[in-house]
C-alpha cells in the first residue's frame, strides 16, 4: 500500500485505538469507526482502571510487550490533563513456591527490571493494609501500576483526531464474503471504502465474523466491586497501597488501592459464564460481591464492613488459551482481526496496535506463531496468566 493509501479500524477499544495511531503515524490516512464512542460502557476497554504489570511467568513475550508499550502509556499520559498513568507498583503473592514467581523473576532480571522478590515478614513491613497469613513470598515491581481505561482510551483517540486522523460514529456491518473487501455499509446506509481494514471488535468479533470466529473467541462475564476505605486512613492510597493479585493457589484475586477516591478495588480473576455483550445483564450479583467480600475480609481486615461505593460489570473477550489475535483474515486478503484480549489485553494495547498496523500494511502473514488465527482453538483452556 502506498504512502497515500487509506485504512478504515472498526472498533476503537485499546486495540483499535492504538492500531489507528499507528497507521495514522506512518502517513496513511485512518478512519476510525465504533458504534458507541471510544471506551464505551460495553466494551472490554471501558470502565475505570486496568493493570500494567510485566509478570508473566514464562511467557515472557508478554513481559516484553507490557514493557514496550509502557513507554507509549507514560507519553500519553503527559498529554492528559488528568492521569493515565499511576505507578504505585503491583505486587504479586503467591501461597507456595510456584514456577510462576521463578519464571516471572527470571524474565525479569534478563530484562533489567528492577523487581523485588519478598518474603511474608518484608511484604507485612512495607504493605501493613494486607494480611500475607498463608503467603510464601511475593514479588513487587515497582516501575508498573495503574492505567486509567476509558480516559486512557478517550485521550488516545482525541489525539489521534487533532493530528489528522478521522473518527466516525457508527454501526458497521460486515460483509462475508471471499477475496479483498472494497467497503463496508454503515446502518445509516452510508458506505465507507478502504484500501484495508481492521477490525478490532473486542467480544463483537465472534457476531461479526461468525463462521471463522464464532467458536474461537468466548465473551465471559466479569464482576468488579469497590469499597470505602476507613476515613483518614492514608494506607488504601496509591502512594503507599500497590496494585496486587492474590494467586491464592489458583483462585486469583487482584485489585487495585483507592483510585482517585473511587474507592479500593477487588475482583475474582475467573471466567464467568459465557455472556453476549449486547444483552448480559450489567446488574451486578449478590453472590458474587459476597465471594468477593469473604476474600476482602480475609487478606484486608481493616476494610471488613467497608460498605460498597460502586460496581461494574463487564466481560473478558477470551481466545482459547489467552493469547491474543492478530492475524489476517484468511479469505479477505486486506482484512485484520485483532483481539482475544483475555482479560489481561489492555495494558499491551501500544504493541498490540503496532503489530496490527504492519500486518495491515504489509504484504506477510503475521510473524509472531501465537498471535496467529491457526492457534486458537475451540475450547476454554487458559494458559496466559
């Protein structure tokens, strides 16, 4: 595609978001489409706080991808008036001495970073908020922290339109059909033509694309509570309370300290049940704010009866095992599928979006074997943590 060549991005989430900057980067002209806004009360990229962490066990690809993109999120964050980013650090625990933590610490100091491995009576020391009561140890990185989800999202867009990008408001059907795509129709009849497209549709990938993708990426419901932490007690701020994930012998919580007096946030890291994102319910359940409250109870006693100031319920739009798509589409030569976030796909947003900006521009398949549409396969078997 020439330098004049124009790419049209349906879905403007973190993925779709990032992969129009990039392509608008490199000269092209970029129409952005999304059919609630950026960052939208539905989407996987709305709602207020995600994790940025480069704890990934052996799948250090990953760690390196966290770090790159973590660059691109500080800059961002300079623009904004408001935060996007929040370094308060994440640490994470863990009951008995598991491959996770060595594997993580492993890939972190072949990287450089400055992560910290902590015992119980070091962690109870510096994070007096929690109780480590069954922990083994721990590890705390101390570059990493909180993104802020829809302003990031919002910002990133709003920029990309002051530069020169476009975005279009709009609902986008897909045609299904073999051999490049010429355009596609808008429901307010109105037809957008590209040289390419990328479709980045979060759990609106397997509607649009049902024969290819129908099985392949799962939406699974989400629930996420916050909690009033006592009156004057500085030790629930970000200045003192890191991010965290209790791995809990594989009943993973994490959460975040009190974010712009949002209130101190907890959630079960599990897959809810399959969900579709234009009906599920967004009510939020009373058996789930009672898991989330015995858990709370247990590791942070001082938030015992902390009453509730807020509730979001959302989904993860998982690939099979938790690795992400981006990939062409195998009958439509200049179309780009991008997703599979799996509830961890957020903070790797700037990277997601590079890889997807090439893909779109080059003549290749993609590079990276894990990323590729013939590796997801059709049932639920999490591996990406």
């Amino acid at each position: 595609m020439g330098t004049k060549g124009h790419v049209a991005v349906i879905g403007a989430g973190v993925f779709g978001a990032w992969t129009a900057e990039h392509l608008r980067r490199s000269g092209h002209r970029v129409t952005l489409v999304d059919m609630e806004g950026p960052a939208h009360s539905r989407a996987s990229s709305g709602g207020e706080s995600r994790m940025t962490r480069g704890a990934y066990g052996r799948d250090a690809i990953y760690t390196r991808m966290a770090l790159d993109s973590l660059k691109e999120w500080k800059a961002l964050s300079a623009t904004s008036g408001l935060p996007i980013f929040v370094p308060h650090g994440v640490l994470f625990f863990f009951p008995s001495e598991e491959a996770y933590l060595t594997d993580s610490v492993a890939a972190h100091r072949a990287l450089g970073l400055p992560t910290e491995l902590l015992s119980p009576a070091e962690m109870s020391r510096r994070f007096p908020m929690i109780d480590f009561t069954g922990v083994h140890a721990g590890m705390f990185e101390p570059g990493f922290g909180a993104l802020m989800a829809r302003r990031a999202v919002q910002t990133l867009v709003k920029n990309f339109v002051a530069a020169g990008g476009e975005f279009r408001h709009e609902l986008a059907h897909v045609p299904q059909h073999g051999g490049p795509l010429q355009s596609i129709q808008f429901a307010s009849g109105m037809r957008l033509e590209a040289d390419a497209f990328v479709f980045a549709l979060g759990p609106w990938l397997p509607k649009a694309f049902p024969e290819l993708l129908g099985n392949r990426i799962f939406a699974t419901r989400q629930e996420i509570f916050y909690f009033a932490p006592p009156g004057g007690d500085r030790r629930f701020l970000p200045d003192v309370m890191p991010g965290w994930a209790d791995f809990n012998a594989g009943d993973m919580y994490y959460g975040f300290p009190d974010l712009e007096a949002r209130g101190v946030k907890f959630a079960h890291d599990k897959h809810g049940i399959a969900v579709d994102p234009d009906t599920q319910s967004r009510e939020p359940t009373r058996a789930a704010l009672d898991e989330v409250i015995a858990f709370r109870d247990r590791r942070f006693p001082l938030l015992k009866g902390a009453p509730v100031t807020g509730a979001e319920v959302c989904q993860y739009e998982n690939s099979s095992n938790g690795d992400f798509l981006i990939d062409r589409h195998p009958a439509m030569s200049n179309v780009v599928l991008v997703g599979g976030g799996s509830g961890h796909g957020f903070k790797h947003g700037p990277e997601v979006g590079r890889l997807a900006a090439e893909l779109a521009l080059g003549a290749g398949n993609q590079s990276e074997p894990r990323f590729s549409l013939a590796t997801k396969g059709e049932t639920q078997h999490r591996e990406v943590h």
